[in-house]
C-alpha cells in the first residue's frame, strides 16, 4: 500500500487471483459487501446497495465492541465491470471518532466528503483491483492514516480476498 504525500489521496493497490466478474460482484452485491467490508472483527447490520450511476449506498460497520460507524454516498460513475466512483459521507460517525480525526474540530463532519474510485482491471484470471480515495485536504487524509486507514483497507481487502477464494 502507498500513499501519495503531495495530494490529498490515498491508494491502494491489490492483486486478487480470482477473475475480474467475481471481485466486481464483491462490491456490487450488499449480501458478500456485507461479508467483507471494514477491518477485522467488524460486521455490516446494514449493506444497501443501488449500484447504478445515482444509485445510494449505506453500510454501518459494526465495531467489536457495539459501536456503529455509518458510511453512506452516491455512485457517480457505474462502469461494469472496470470501475466504481462514489461519494463517501462518513459524518454518522461516533462524536468520539470526529474528536479523534480533528480534536480542535468545528464542524460536525471534519472528514469532509471523499470520493472513492475503484479500479478492477483483468489480468488473465486474476484482478488487479486499486482503490483511491481523494479527501478535501492532505491534513483529513493524514488524520485518517493516523486512524488506521491503510490497515483497515488491508484487513477489508483479506477478508474479501478469503471470500472469494473459498
């Protein structure tokens, strides 16, 4: 995973032995997204997925310890089956992670809308899937790495891979 330092984006990148259709229904159907999406140890109580230029989506992760972390958009660009552009609005989140984003905060939502493109480019029957999001500022976006961004998109990427691979 790589971050680049001179934009306010974040990317990662991965390999996934299984074919390109398979990895796009991955996030295209909330049943598997529900199965996968966030860090380790955390569920999705709620996957709704209208996966379709317009379309909403929410997902609340669930921590292990009953603490809901909502994350909602709209798809901007649905390109089956190479690419997925979103909003992300993750202002539902718990005040105490707001507080931990930007203690000084003076807005409800420091994190400010994000816009996730996902790429899913076919490499025989493999995929080559990489997930970029772009933040208001390299401040939000450092904040998040202080969070543990980078780690919870390699552990959601495990968990999807290990999906798949069953």
């Amino acid at each position: 995973m790589a971050t680049n330092r001179v934009e306010p984006v974040f990317k990662t990148t991965r390999l996934i032995h299984v074919p390109r259709e398979l990895v796009w229904r991955a996030w295209t159907d909330p049943a598997q997204l529900a199965q996968w999406w966030g860090p380790n140890y955390f569920s999705n109580p709620i996957c709704e997925i209208d996966a379709r230029a317009g379309g909403n989506y929410r997902i609340v992760m669930r921590g292990p310890d009953g603490v809901d972390y909502p994350v909602s958009g709209v798809f901007l660009e649905v390109v089956k089956p190479e690419r997925l552009v979103m909003t992300m609005d993750v202002s539902e989140h718990p005040d105490e992670w707001h507080d931990q984003l930007n203690p000084d905060r003076s807005v409800a939502n420091p994190a400010g809308e994000m816009l996730m493109t996902v790429m899913f480019e076919a490499d025989e029957d493999r995929t080559q899937l990489t997930i970029q999001i772009t933040f208001e500022n390299t401040q939000i976006r450092d904040a998040m790495l202080k969070l543990g961004m980078e780690q919870g998109w390699s552990e959601s990427l495990d968990r999807m891979t290990s999906l798949l691979m069953d």
